[in-house]
C-alpha cells in the first residue's frame, strides 16, 4: 500500500507522513532526504552546481540507502545534516535536474516493492507513484509556512528569510521542466494553515479505507 502525499515547504508533510505511518504500522519515506542528502553531498565535494553532467556523474559513484528511516550516503547517516540553510539554498536547483529525478524516482519505487509507505514530497502523487492507492496535497499560507519553519529551530535565517527562501523554493518547485509541484486530479487537498498536526492525521486517516 502506498499513500502519497504531496505539498509545499512546512505545510506539515513530513511530520503528519511520519505519524501516520507509526499509526499504521508502515515505513515513512521522505523523497525530499534523497534530493537533500544529494546535495549535501555535492556542497561537500565542491562540485560545481551548475554543471549538469558533473553532478551527475557525481551521484552516479554515491550510494544511498534508506535504513529505519534514515538516509545513508555512502555507509554515514546524514540525516540530522539535510535541513542546514545551506541545503536548503540549493536542494530545490539540485532537484530540478531532470536525469537525477529519475535516478531518485527509481531508487523510491524500488523501496516500496516489498514495503508499505507513506511517502511525502512535490510529485509524489503525480509522477512517482501515480497508482498510489491515496493521494493526499497538503497546502498552507506562506505566513503558516514559514512560521512553522522558523519554530523548527534548524535554520539560523530570520523569519523573514525564511518566508523568501520557502517562496522561491515554490516558485522553482511549481516551474520544473519534470517532476512540478501540482496537485493530482484525484488527490484530497487540504489546506492546513488553521489546522493542527492532529487535526490534518484525523482527516486522512478518515478518508483511508484498510
């Protein structure tokens, strides 16, 4: 089974696809570690950002796995380094490169041949998992947006800052070549900007037929 969930920066994506799968009893997936942990990697490596085929040719010699809901960048767990401002900057221009959607794309759906998932990202319902058997797109004013970002307490930006950042993060994610932040046909959208966590999880574990 896989439930899909797609949306915007600090909408509540992450935290309401990790709680929902505890509930369940499934595995949390989180495309946006691999983007993350992909770009992490290349600021490390100084590889240079607008060189396509060096990026490329770059993921190609990474190896990422997905261990406990961790991701794994060459056998060291980079989790608790994919959300620093400086990723941030630039993970939505990594994710953008078309051939490297389709090598993450390809790593996802290997993972969730013999596993059950809620998975959260921008084109998780439309391009990733099409099939997927419910299709969430969580939303939210930028105001809600970057307020929960700056509660987080992992950025060092301004509130602000934040709210230019997680804008532009939009604006690149609606305007990608592939892979664009839309909301699918046969999706449930909603808008959880006067919602608490608690009250997004009821209403998708109401629309959720097991």
């Amino acid at each position: 089974m896989i439930i899909a969930i797609d949306g915007p920066a600090g909408t509540g994506k992450s935290t309401i696809a990790k709680i929902l799968a505890q509930r369940l009893n499934i595995v949390f997936l989180n495309s946006g570690s691999f983007y993350r942990g992909i770009t992490l990697s290349l600021l490390e490596a100084n590889i240079d950002l607008s060189d396509e085929d060096g990026i490329l040719q770059f993921t190609d010699s990474l190896k990422l796995e997905y261990i406990n809901e961790h991701l794994i960048v060459n056998g060291v767990d980079v989790n608790h380094l994919l959300h620093s401002d400086i990723v941030d900057a630039h993970a939505a221009q990594i994710s953008s490169i078309v051939p490297l959607r389709h090598i993450v794309n390809k790593k996802l759906r290997e993972i969730t041949k013999s596993l059950s998932v809620v998975c959260e990202g921008r084109d998780i319902t439309t391009v990733v998992f099409p099939n997927a058997e419910f299709k969430f797109y969580l939303d939210a004013s930028l105001e809600a947006q970057a307020e929960r970002r700056f509660k987080q307490g992992c950025s060092n930006l301004s509130l602000e800052e934040i709210k230019e950042t997680i804008r532009k993060r939009d604006e690149i994610d609606k305007n990608k070549k592939e892979g664009s932040l839309v909301i699918a046909k046969d999706a449930v959208y909603i808008d959880t900007s006067d919602l608490t966590i608690e009250e997004v999880c009821e209403i998708i574990v109401n629309k959720i037929h097991i």
